[in-house]
C-alpha cells in the first residue's frame, strides 16, 4: 500500500518516469492513490476506487489490456499501469482518452 497522500506523479516517478508514459491522466497527475494493487488474471480481484492497478504480464498490445482498465474504471481505480513493448492495442488508446 501506498501512503495515503501520494499522488500519481509521485508514484510514476518512483516506478521510473523514464521507463513509464502516461497515455492519460484525466484526474491529472495531481489525484492521490489510496493503494497499489498487483492484478493477476488467476486471482478475483477488485480495485478499490483511488487504486493504481499494476497489470503485471498485461501486455498493451492485447486486448485484455483494455478489458483490464475497464474493470478498473468501473471500481474507481485511479490508474492502470501495464507493459508496452511496442504497439498498444487501439482499445486501450481510446480507453486512456478522458
């Protein structure tokens, strides 16, 4: 868990703003993270509204990718984060758009 004033910038940076891009950020990079999540498809998982959801082995160019930030747009998450080794499937384009 994260400590309860930190923000999303603060979180991008840590993680390594060099190695991370913010497709979006409609809240703004000023919203505070109650938690980070670890998302694993064999688990029942539920973020909570004002999470950061890490997509651990969610690959951008997929689909699932998109279903992912759907489901955690739905529960209020604050952000989705997950690899993009290259392309990024559209779906998760126009779900990052405000």
């Amino acid at each position: 868990m994260t400590a309860p004033d930190a923000t999303l910038a603060c979180i991008v940076e840590v993680l390594g703003g060099s190695m991370l891009t913010v497709l979006a950020a409609p809240r703004g990079l000023d919203a505070r993270v109650s938690a980070v999540v670890i998302y694993d498809p064999l688990e029942d998982l539920t973020p909570g509204r004002g999470d950061l959801v890490l997509g651990v082995g969610v690959d951008a160019s997929r689909a699932s990718a998109a279903q992912l930030m759907d489901m955690s747009a739905a529960a209020g998450a604050q952000a989705v984060v997950v690899r993009a080794s290259g392309q990024v499937h559209p779906r998760v384009v126009t779900r990052a758009e405000p």
